[in-house]
C-alpha cells in the first residue's frame, strides 16, 4: 500500500462521520427510553426528531439477532414508544401555544425518577441513575422476552453514552463561553490603559 491509499484510508472526514453515525445511533438508542423515563410535557419542542424514525428502525431490525425467540413484546414496546411520542408532541404543542417561557429546543425533559433522587441533581440522575435503572429492568426482563430484555440493556449504553455526551458538549460551551469573557475583560483592560483610565 502506497502513501497516497494509507492517506485516503484515515481520512479524517471519514472518521468524523463514522463518530457522528455513532452517536447519532445512542441518541436514538436513548429516546427510545427516555421518553417513558422523563415527564411528557417537559421536553424541547425540537427534541423528538429523526432519532425517533431511527429507534424505530432500530427495534424492527434488533429480533433479527434473537432468531428462535418471541419479538412479540419488543414490538409491543414499539406500540408504546410511538403511543408516548405522541403524547409528547400533543403536550409540547400545548406549553408551546400557550406562550410563555420555554425550555431549550432541544432538551431532553424532566427525569421523572428526580422525585426520589432530586438531590443528586438532574445531570446526576440522567447519567446515573438512568442508565442503571434502565440496564436492570432489562436484565429483569430478559426472564419473560431475552429480545426485549436485551435491547433494554443496549438501550441503557445508548442512554449512558448520549447523556454523557452531551454534559460534556455543555461543559466545553462552558468554558469557551467562559474563555470568551476572559479575553472580551482583557481587551476592556488593554482598551481602557490606552485610553489612559
């Protein structure tokens, strides 16, 4: 293999893409949870997007790799996750036509287990606790449907991954945000030195 193929072959923008289908497959993995795990009228008026057609797909394909067993129940879950989609849209439109504040578009809504565990906070809860809870109702599940049990169990690393994730998108915004005010009350300073004050 030539310089130029070993080149093409760890193209960065390849990379990036593979990294983005990635995540874009554990946010799909996680909505396809949270929306039972967070309160229905709390979510982001552009959060349900195309993760949720992804989860769908996702859980048509996932019983192809439990030949031999019932898909019965996930496709149930399926029937659920659709039912409370729905439900989430109705209610956003809702708070929406009603006006007043809203939350960021795109937030993924109030854990409702913050009810018992508010102290930890809400970042805490979502990447905690919800991953965990949801890794063990799957391991409970798998004793009446190993498909759905299953999925359950690889839906909670998509929930853990995207959660953490995304807390850790909102710390680097933090800190350029936070590196951006430095350098602005810098160049106050040196404006203001200049101008002899």
């Amino acid at each position: 293999m030539n310089q130029k193929e070993q080149q093409s072959a760890f193209h960065p923008d390849q990379f990036r893409s593979f990294v983005g289908m990635v995540v874009f497959i554990c946010r799909a993995l996680a909505v396809s949870v949270e929306v039972f795990l967070h309160n229905a009228g709390s979510f982001g008026e552009r959060y349900l997007g195309l993760q949720v057609g992804a989860a769908l797909l996702i859980m048509f394909v996932y019983p192809l790799f439990w030949e031999g067993h019932d898909p019965t129940p996930l496709f149930i879950f399926m029937g659920f996750f659709l039912f409370a989609c729905l439900c989430i849209r109705v209610r956003t439109a809702q708070r929406v036509r009603r006006g007043g504040p809203q939350e960021h578009t795109m937030y993924t809504g109030t854990p409702t287990l913050m009810r018992r565990f508010g102290r930890m906070g809400e970042a805490k809860v979502k990447s905690i606790v919800e991953p965990m809870f949801v890794f063990i109702t799957g391991v409970f599940t798998m004793s009446l449907s190993e498909p759905l049990g299953g999925y359950l169990m690889v839906a909670s690393v998509g929930l853990l991954a995207s959660t953490h994730l995304t807390i850790g998108y909102e710390r680097r915004r933090a800190m350029d945000m936070n590196d951006a005010y430095i350098d602005q009350q810098n160049a106050v300073d040196r404006f203001r030195r200049m101008r002899g004050e």
